[in-house]
C-alpha cells in the first residue's frame, strides 16, 4: 500500500478493504470484478476511490451475462448508473432502502415490505400506524382522481435533470396544505426563472386538488372547457353550497344524484379567462 501510494507501483489489487476513506487522488481508474455481489452502499465508496481530484476518472464495473443476474443485483447496479451527480449519495440511500427494505420499526422483523408498496406509502402507512398505537386519530385524506385536458408538467428547457423533475414532483404531491404548495412555487422561480404555462398548470392543479380533497371530492373532469364536480359516496353539498354557487356563477349549471352527486358548469362563454382561478372559485363557494 506505501509503495502504491508512493507511485512505485501502478497498479493496486485489493480486496473491499479500500472503501473505507482511502484519498488518493493520482488514481483514475478503479475496475471492480463481481460487481453483482456487492451491496449498493458499497459500490457507491468504491466507485468514490477515484475522481478526488482534476483527473478524469472512470469506475468499471465487471459482471456475468444480466440473464445470470438476480433481479436485486440489477436494481442496484440500475441504480448506480442512474445516479451519477454529485451530491447524489441521498438519492442511493433511499433506493438501496426500497430495495433491501427498512425493516419493522413496530416489531421485531429486519426486513420489511417497503419494496412492494413503495418509500412514501411506507412512511404513510408507518405514521398511521404509530398514531393508532398512541391512541390518535388520523384524518383520512380523500383521494381525487384528476381529469383535465390541459398539459401540465415541467418542460425540458425549463428543468433539464430528471432527477430534479422527480423530486420536484413528489413534493408537490405531498404538499398538505396551500402555505407548502406557495413555497415550492416559490422555490422553483427562484431556482430557474419564471415558470412556462405548463408548470404553472401543474402547480394550478395540486391546489386544486388539495380543495376537492377537502371537500370529499371523488373526480374532477375538466374537458372542452366543462367542469364537472363529482363527490364521494356518502357525502352531499349542502341546499346552503348549492344556492351560493347559483347565486355566484352565470356558467350554466347541472345537477345529478344518480349514484354519486355531480355538478357539471359550462365554462364555454369564458375560454380565455384562467381556468385554475375558475376551479378554485367555484371549488370556494362549495366551502
């Protein structure tokens, strides 16, 4: 190991050993053999041997033929692949935690199922759980589904990383109340400059959704500049809701109670007015 270090040497074969904190940064290459047997957070400080400094450097994993791969030594090196930034240890982390699973924090299980329902519904399920052992109550969040022929998402020459497109979009359909979603809106124009039309349809549509939710909303449809407002089984507006949304809106108006209580508004005569202030005014007078 001196000698290497001292450059008498130019090659160093080693076993896993050199993962812990090894710097040196004349090296540029490290070529890792078997790389299906080694855990991700392995991989990750070995590939972190090399690239210390302004040298180019490349890490080369070896391995059989991916049909003799297991479907977990797949994932992971997917994973590597994936996640080559820097900064992106967080990211490895949480997928080598979907992977292996985070065990069972209410017993005595080491491995747990967080693969098969995915990180954000385990915490969910995990918060749920521990409230129900304390003895509180947990709200139960009515699920909207969204139906809107509009195109909301973040463009390409607006945020150009994957990664961060994701981030950006699991936070946002996380966000529990209107200060939250203000903040991320805030976040991203800082970030990278004002937002094109469908960014800010998609952050139009989580407030939207975030009201239907509160009002025990099932659906939302908005198509050819129609609204039509479907409620949850079990859950009325009230004769009050109803002649404030009359009384307030000029839009053409149906009711239907057959299976689930529906509002349908013609918002035809208004095209060119913002359809997101549209929803949350009349979402508002249902209040």
């Amino acid at each position: 190991m001196l000698s290497f270090l001292s450059q008498h040497y130019d090659v160093l074969l080693s076993t896993s050993i050199i993962e812990s904190g090894l710097d040196i940064p004349m090296v540029n290459t490290i070529i890792i053999n078997r790389a299906d047997r080694f855990g991700l957070a392995q991989l990750y400080q070995l590939r972190g041997r090399v690239g210390r400094s302004a040298r180019r450097a490349q890490a080369l994993l070896l391995i059989p033929p991916l049909r003799l791969l297991t479907n977990t030594a797949r994932k992971r090196l997917k994973a590597l692949e994936q996640h080559t930034e820097l900064g992106s240890g967080f990211q490895l982390a949480m997928k080598d935690l979907e992977i292996r699973g985070a065990g069972n924090l209410l017993g005595p299980q080491q491995h747990g199922f967080i693969e098969e329902v995915g990180f954000d519904l385990y915490l969910k399920l995990l918060k749920e759980a521990v409230a129900e052992l304390k003895g509180e109550k947990t709200e139960e969040k009515t699920e909207v589904k969204m139906d809107i022929d509009l195109e909301m998402y973040f463009p390409d020459d607006y945020i150009p990383f994957s990664q961060q497109k994701v981030e950006l979009y699991q936070r946002l359909a996380q966000a529990e109340n209107q200060e939250e979603i203000n903040d991320l809106r805030s976040e991203v124009i800082d970030r990278f400059g004002k937002m094109p039309p469908e960014a800010k349809n998609l952050f139009e549509m989580a407030e939207i959704k975030l009201l239907a939710s509160q009002l025990k909303l099932s659906r939302l449809v908005f198509r050819n500049n129609k609204l039509k407002i479907v409620y949850s089984n079990g859950y009325l507006p009230s004769k009050k809701q109803i002649a404030n949304l009359s009384a307030k809106l000029s839009e053409p108006m149906e009711f239907s109670a057959t299976g689930e209580f529906a509002i349908a508004i013609d918002y035809s005569g208004h095209e060119d007015s913002n359809w997101g202030q549209k929803f949350k005014f009349s979402l508002q007078l249902l209040a």
